[in-house]
C-alpha cells in the first residue's frame, strides 16, 4: 500500500509507531521532509515525483516495501545498518520479482582471461586503486572485489601512506554490480554470510580520512554506494547517479543504505532508490552525495 501524506499534519506518537512497523511505503507529495514525520520518502521536483515512485513501486513492491522497512530501523551503528541490509537483500534474491529479473535477462559466458581487474600503484605516501575493466564500465565483479579488498588491506596495514586515492578507468568510475553474476550463488543464506565478510565498504571506512575517491561518468549501483563510505568524493563534471536495484526485485546490497543515507538523508535514499532516477553532478553536490565537482582531481 502506497500513501500519500498531506502537508503540514503531525500524527500522534502513537500514530507514527504503529505505521513504522506496517508493511506499507507513505509517500509525501512535496514539502520539506521535516513536516512529514510519517513519509518514507518526500517527492523532489527536478529529480522523481510521486507518480516516478509509484511506477517503480508497483512493479516491484516487495522489493521497495523491504527497503522502506530496512530504511525504518535506523541502525544505532553502521555494522549493524550492514547486516540489515545483507540479510534483506539476500532474502530478495530468493524472491519472486528478482527470479523473473533474472529470467528475462540469463548470465552471458563467463568473461575469462581478463586482465586484473585492479591496478595498484604506489608513488611516495601516496596510493591509488584503480578499476580496471573500462570495456563493462568498471562493472563489480567478484575478480575486481577481491582485487580491491587487497589493495585496501595493504592501505591499511601501511600507516606511511598519507593518501589513499579510489578511481575508475573508461568512461564511467563503475557502473555498478556485474549483473552476469547477479543471483548465480546458489545459496543466498550463505551469500549473506560471504558479503558480510567481503565488506568493501567496512574496508573503506577503515582509511578513515586518508581515503579520497574520484568519481566520473554515469555510476550507479555500488558505483554510486561505495563512493559514499568516503570521507572525500571528488565528482567531475559528467558524473551522474543512480540506483536501479528495486527494478531488478532487490535493494542496494553494497552498503548504501548506510553509505548513502549518511549523506543525503533517508529521504533521499529512499527517492533515489524507489525512483530510479539519475541525478546530475550539481545534485549530487548540492545534497551531499559527493564534496566537489570539478575537472581536475588529485592526478
């Protein structure tokens, strides 16, 4: 069930309480997301209107409802946040609207004897990480997933590095997940357990202020969740954001419930996610998303 709330009304307490914990998505049509305390997420003119929410909603609404419920819990802690998230996104694997995702759209052959997938290089206290798959748009697969844990964890265990620098080749800093290996774990429950101990987010939180990630091109997904974890986003010009999950059955399972919901708000995670819209680099300035669009980063 989709509500729209009218603005300017405070429910009880009580109201609010009982409407948290009911599987149902509320929708405010416009206002400032302070005068709605019921709404899940708040219209944006420029970026999704309520009917941009519903067309999504409907065609996917146990995948939207799930989120909105994982978006309720305000997790105390981020560790936490993660787990709620892993868990729910796993669940929507096994569920209906991702199966018929992942029918309409089977695997390709697997795409071996590519070249790694992560280039690291180190000059002075400096160290970049660089995707390295431009011919998928520096899609997350689970070879640049491993490839990034490692760079991350010799980042970690090198206190002389000053600067930690995550950055894409090609077109775009990453596209988001692979979808060739979206669902091709057999057991989603044991999924669970493996995303949970290949964090990249967690490995990115761990450079605390030495971290700075570049960010170009049209990103979403991951592309778009792990920048977040950053405590410094550089955007250039042409760099756009989107998270399509909810359209494929699922919810965004890099972190970005957590990641994202830190610096827009839940509001806006929840329009952004439940939309499908792709926001412009002065958008995602303006919320917050990213700290600086400029042409030059730190190369």
């Amino acid at each position: 069930m989709v509500v729209a709330s009218a603005d300017g009304w405070v429910p009880e307490a009580a109201v609010v309480e009982r409407l948290s914990s009911l599987p149902c998505i509320v929708i405010a049509a416009g206002g400032a997301a302070a005068s709605h305390p019921l709404a899940d997420t708040v219209a944006e003119p420029g970026v999704a209107s309520v009917d941009d929410v519903l067309r999504v909603v409907e065609r996917n609404p146990v995948a939207a409802t799930t989120l909105v419920l994982c978006m309720r819990q305000a997790p105390p802690s981020i560790e936490r946040g993660l787990v709620t998230e892993s868990a729910a996104y796993s669940v929507l694997q096994s569920g209906a609207e991702f199966t018929a995702w992942r029918r309409a759209r089977p695997p390709r052959r697997d795409r071996a004897g590519e070249g790694p997938a992560v280039r690291v290089t180190r000059a002075g206290d400096r160290l970049d990480l660089v995707l390295s798959r431009p011919h998928s748009r520096n899609a997350l697969n689970r070879a640049m997933r491993d490839g990034l844990l490692e760079g991350l964890a010799l980042a970690a265990a090198d206190p002389s590095l000053a600067t930690v620098v995550l950055r894409g080749e090609g077109t775009s800093f990453c596209s988001g997940g692979d979808l060739d290996e979206f669902g091709t774990f057999s057991d989603p429950a044991a999924a669970h357990l493996v995303r949970l101990g290949t964090s990249i987010g967690r490995a990115l939180l761990a450079l605390g202020e030495r971290l700075v990630v570049e960010v170009h091109g049209p990103c979403a997904g991951s592309g778009v969740e792990l920048p977040a974890f950053a405590p410094r986003v550089l955007a250039h010009p042409d760099f756009t954001a989107a998270l399509p999950e909810v359209g494929l059955g699922l919810i965004p399972g890099a972190g970005g419930t957590v990641s994202i919901t830190r610096r827009v708000g839940r509001h806006r995670m929840v329009l952004l996610a439940l939309s499908g819209a792709r926001i412009d680099a002065a958008t995602a300035l303006r919320w917050g998303l990213v700290d600086e669009v400029g042409e030059r980063g730190l190369r």
